[in-house]
C-alpha cells in the first residue's frame, strides 16, 4: 500500500534520472547483453507469465472489459514466443547511440556534425499490454534510455511478473535496476503525477485508448509522442487485381480486430463495386460476420445484389460518424468512390486518424499520386494495414505508434527514442571566432 503516491512518484522520479546518466555511457555489449538474458527469462517463464496472465483475464471477464481490450489483454505461447524474439531482434540492431554524421567544414575551421544521444526518462503509459511491457523496456534499454512504466490496472499481474524479469536481466548484466522501472499502484494520481514531472520525465509516450490519450492531452506537462486513434481504410482503385483486394481486405480487417493498425474503411471505385462487392460480402458477412455501415450507394447495390438472407443481415446504412469510427470489433465502413483516387484521397484525408493507409491497384500513376498526398504516418501498396507495427518494419518491435509530424512519425522504434546534439571539432591550433 502506497500512501503518499506523490512522494512516491518522486522517488521513481529522481531514480530514473540517475539511471538514465548511467545507461547514457552503457556499452552495446552490455545492452545486448541484458536484451539477450531477458529473451531467455521470457521462454523459460512461459508458465509462470500464462499463470499471472490468467489471473488478469479471469478478473477482466468478471469486470466486462469490450472484447477488444480482452484481446489484447490475453497472451498465448505464440504471443510469449514473438516477444521474446522481438527482444532479440533489438539486440541484433545496430546501436544508435554515440553515432556520428553529417560532418561538414566551415569556413572558420571547425568541423560541425552530430551526435545520436538518448532522450533521457521516458514515461510509458499504456492499457491492457503487457507485451507493451517488454518492448517498451527492450527498446528504452537498447537506446540508453531510462523509463517509468505504467501498465493497466487490467493486467496489474501480468506486468509484475514481466516487470520481475526485465529487472533480473538488467542485474546480470551490471546494468542499474532503476534503469526500468514498474509503478506498483494502481491510483490513477500516479498517472496525473508521471505527465507533469518535467525535471524528471523527459517525454511521455501514451498507448491506450481515446479516453486515456484525451486526458494526457489536457494534462501532460511533458512532451508526448502519441496517436488518438487508429481509422485505417483500404482503397480498391478500378485497376485492382480482384483475387489481391479481397485478400489484403480480409487480412487488413479480420486477422485481429482490436488493433490500431486494423481497417476500418473500404473505399471502392464506383466502376468495379457492382463486380467487386458480391465478394466482400462473402468474405466479409458470410465468412467472418463483419457487418457493413454502408454509403447509400453501396447500400443500395449490395441489397440489389445480395441474394444470401443471412448476409443481408450485416448490411447497415451508415451514418456520418461511421467513417470517423475506430470501430475495434467485427464492423467496417464502406463508400462508394465516383471520381477516382482524387476522392478517395480527399475522403482519407477527411475521415483518417493519420494512421495508415493502403490502395489496391495496377496502374502506377494511381499508386504515386495516393503515395505523395495520403498525410498519413504510414501508406502501403498492394499490402494490408496489419502490417504498420515495428516487428514487421524491422525495428525489433516499437513503442508505439506516432500520428505527430515533428520528431517521429509512425512506428516508434530505436531512433525515434533518441535526439541528436550539435558537436564541433577545432582545428590543430584551437580554434576560435574572430
């Protein structure tokens, strides 16, 4: 029991700092090392992390939790296994810290370049992850960073145990504890402290849903790196392989529906949907009950074409907040585009978190144009959605994901956890200004 959760905070506070200094001059062996241990702790405590995850998910189906976060609250063997080799990955990458460039002469003599340095203390705050916890400690430990976890109350057992292991690998590597470390209350004073300690934090990365990163919005006093929401769509352009579409469609909407990287938009060209649409409701309503919040165009010719009774149940008509909506569940929004990748653009622009996006196409001119004005973090061609996460971009695994334009931008993996400084070489003779 913590009684006085300001002091508290303080004291985790102050412990970060001091171990920030310390991992800032860490060598990669020791890093690697560690990284190398905790990968190994992970595989090795499958049962013990299966057993405290349980615990989590028998007390979050007492509580009700929505089906999206019980996803993501729930670990299996193969989600142990990607975690463990998610840390291994971030050993096996090049470390950034200490790296030199852009080394140019002046006129004066001196040699101006730059250096990649850590950011310092960063505050993780996150909901119902606890793989949020070992990446999130795996890449702050990589980039000589510090960090303050604060895990969901939903998987408070969960990030114990995990929490355990990361400290175990960071003792045997003569690394500082305090380097990570767990907020052990669930008060959510801790939060409200965590996002305005500016001597201590030096940026707060928030994952979690609309409500948690509307708060931090108005109430964090540190710098953030963050996205509200995930509303990602894939455009099936006219020229679009048939047998391509609906597989990236399924893949990008059904693989899992409670994540931030999941459709929640299908556009289709009006010339191709009255072909194009009898197969989504196969795969969509008839194999997967999705259900469909239809434009009145594609509601229309899916009633027209429709013939299967039951399918006909998953077709809705949408209303205008329908194509705002992360939905997180089986429901997808659909339109009708009349004028081509000009109007799919404006409408992604319009209705998109910024997140990511994907088109479906052949024709090349298409493809540029939706690659060069799509104002989102990450776009793809002829590739699903559930690919915008750091595993899969090869960066070892990623801290979250940034919808922000200035510092980093999409998956957050090792580089977007470091800054650069100014560094200036004199001459022989010491250089100085006239």
């Amino acid at each position: 029991m913590i009684n006085n959760i300001k002091d508290y905070m303080q004291t985790l506070g102050k412990n970060a700092r001091e171990a920030s200094f310390l991992m800032a001059k860490a060598t990669t062996q020791q890093k690697n090392n560690a990284l190398l241990t905790l990968a190994d702790l992970i595989l090795s405590s499958q049962n013990e992390i299966l057993s405290n995850n349980n615990k989590d998910v028998e007390n979050a189906k007492v509580k009700n939790i929505s089906a999206a976060m019980l996803d993501r609250l729930t670990l299996t063997p193969k989600i142990i296994a990607t975690m463990a080799e998610g840390v291994r990955q971030i050993a096996t990458l090049p470390d950034p810290i200490g790296e030199m460039s852009d080394f140019k002469m002046q006129p004066s003599g001196i040699n101006v370049g730059k250096m990649r340095v850590p950011l310092g203390v960063i505050g993780i705050i996150y909901e119902a992850r606890p793989n949020v916890t070992i990446d999130a400690a795996a890449l702050c430990l990589k980039s000589g960073n510090a960090t303050i976890l604060r895990g969901g109350s939903e998987a408070f057992f969960s990030n114990q145990f995990l929490a355990n292991l990361i400290q175990q690998a960071l003792q045997k590597a003569n690394l500082p504890e305090n380097a990570v470390q767990f907020i052990q209350t669930p008060d959510r004073q801790a939060v409200s402290e965590l996002i305005t300690m500016r001597d201590f934090v030096d940026v707060i990365v928030p994952r979690g849903g609309k409500g948690l990163i509307a708060k931090l919005l108005q109430e964090c006093r540190v710098p953030m790196i963050q996205h509200l929401d995930g509303n990602c769509h894939v455009y099936i352009e006219k020229t679009a392989d048939f047998n391509k579409a609906i597989k990236i469609l399924e893949n990008a909407k059904t693989q899992r529906y409670g994540t931030c990287n999941t459709a929640e938009n299908v556009l289709i060209d009006s010339e191709i949907a009255e072909k194009f649409l009898p197969n989504l409701v196969e795969i969509l309503c008839v194999k997967h009950n999705v259900e469909l919040r239809c434009c009145q165009n594609s509601y229309d010719c899916l009633l027209q074409n429709t013939t299967n009774e039951i399918a006909k149940n998953y077709i809705k008509l949408a209303t205008e907040n329908d194509f705002y909506e992360e939905f997180l569940a089986p429901i997808i929004a659909v339109k009708i585009i009349k004028n081509g990748v000009n109007e799919a653009i404006c409408h992604i622009n319009k209705y998109s978190s910024k997140h990511s996006e994907a088109i479906v196409s052949e024709n090349f001119t298409a493809i540029q144009k939706f690659l060069r004005e799509i104002d989102s973090s990450s776009v793809m061609v002829n590739a699903s959605t559930r690919f915008a996460d750091g595993f899969e971009y090869g960066l070892g695994a990623e801290i979250g994901i940034s919808t922000d334009k200035i510092h980093a931008r999409g998956p957050v993996g090792l580089l977007g956890l470091t800054s650069q400084k100014w560094i200036v070489f004199g001459d022989e003779n010491g250089s100085i200004r006239n």
